[in-house]
C-alpha cells in the first residue's frame, strides 16, 4: 500500500507540451508583426524579415555558401524561428511555471528585451545580416513575442480553482497538534 506524504497541489510538473505550443504561437505573432512593420515602416517586402533570418541561418550552417534571398530561404528563417519558438517556449516555460499572470508577463517582457539584445548585439557580430532589423519596432516585436509566450503558457496551464487534492494524501499541516511521544 503505497502512501502520498505530499498534496498533489506540490508535485506538480512543467507542462512541456504547452511550453511549446506557447512559444511557437508567440513567435508566430512576431513574425507576423516584423512583416507588418517591414512592410508599412520600413519600407522593404513583408518576406524581409523571413528572409534575413533564413540568411543569417543559412550563413550559420555553410558559411562559404551564398544564399539568394528566395522562397527557400524564407522557408529556412521559418523554420529557424519556429525552433527558436518552441525553444524560447521551453526557458520561459521552466521560468514562469510557478508565478503568477503578472510576474510572468514581467518575465516574459524582460527575456523578450534580453533576446533582443542577444541577437541584434551578440549574435550580429557574427551574422551581420541580423543587423538590419536593429531598430525599435523589433525590440518591440521581441517583446510582444516574450509577453505573449510567457502569457499563453499560464493560460494553458491554468489550473481549475475548483481542483480538490487527491482524497487519498495526507496534508502535513495536519501533524501541526500531533503528539511525537
């Protein structure tokens, strides 16, 4: 007969599935929002921003090659922000798990600010393509991109405030007034 010391309301896991799903919905929005602001601010193609980061991948991977900006290339910078999504999903994930709506919107705000600075700082060192979208309307995407994943995954994992502990556990509150000898 096995015995449960601790509520189940304390053993709870991180749900990776939503920490995915979370991320790759977040970054979805971003690239949505990078299009819009390619297109109506900076005057370049709403496939821009796709194809930068499908550049600055492809120039990661096989630097002697030079990729041409086309279809395949948009295709790579989705995919790389698609991993990168579920990736991003998975730190906030592990981040936000046990702190409120608020907090983890903070937080989320706050790795949204840091990724920018990451890529358009560090990482454009090494892939100065990335250089071309250091500017206020992404810093502003990276941190829509950082609320919202970090939002959604709260959302997703919302436990229902009706959930009664398991019948079966023993609450350790209750050993407060027990005598030991």
């Amino acid at each position: 007969m096995a015995t449960t010391f601790v509520p189940s309301a304390n053993t709870r896991t991180i749900d990776w599935g939503s920490a995915i799903v979370a991320g790759i919905v977040a970054m979805i929005v971003f690239a949505i929002v990078e299009m819009a602001f390619s297109w109506a601010s900076r005057g370049a193609s709403p496939l821009s921003p796709l194809a930068l980061f499908g550049t600055a991948t492809l120039n990661a991977l096989m630097p002697s090659v030079h990729p041409g900006g086309g279809i395949k290339t948009v295709i790579v910078g989705v995919a790389c922000l698609l991993t990168l999504g579920a990736m991003s999903g998975i730190i906030l994930g592990y981040l936000v798990d046990r702190l409120g709506m608020a907090g983890a919107a903070l937080v989320g705000l706050v790795f949204g600010l840091a990724m920018f600075a990451l890529d358009m700082y560090a990482i454009a060192r090494a892939l100065p393509v990335l250089g071309e979208l250091r500017d206020w309307m992404s810093a502003l995407a990276y941190a829509i991109q950082g609320v919202l994943a970090a939002a959604l995954f709260k959302v997703m994992t919302r436990e229902d405030a009706t959930t009664l502990p398991d019948e079966n556990a023993h609450d350790l509150r209750d050993l407060r007034n027990v005598r030991l000898v």
